[in-house]
C-alpha cells in the first residue's frame, strides 16, 4: 500500500494505513522531480510525503 499525502492530511494517511495494514508505516519526503506530478491523495495539493509498507 502506498498513500501519498500532503503536509494537511499526513495525519489522516498514517491514521488511515495504520488502520488498513496494520503495521507501522514508513513515511518518505516525496523526491523533487516527482513533486510536480504527484498528488495528495485526499486532495488536489502537491504530494510531500509518501507513506508505504516497503
């Protein structure tokens, strides 16, 4: 599972792959070169971070 989420709702994605997995999730900053094309998952806000299993 991969959840890309922005700084207002990475609260939500780590609540929410918590409850999904459940497993501690991995949390990433999204690397410059794909911030313009990734979005947040829960929005249309750029992407900053990625929350994944592996």
């Amino acid at each position: 599972m991969k959840i890309y989420s922005c700084e207002t709702h990475i609260g939500h994605a780590l609540d929410m792959f918590v409850a999904t997995e459940k497993e501690v999730p991995i949390m990433e900053k999204v690397e410059e070169e794909e911030k313009l094309s990734t979005k947040c998952s829960y929005c249309d806000e750029q992407a900053t971070y990625i929350v994944a299993n592996k």
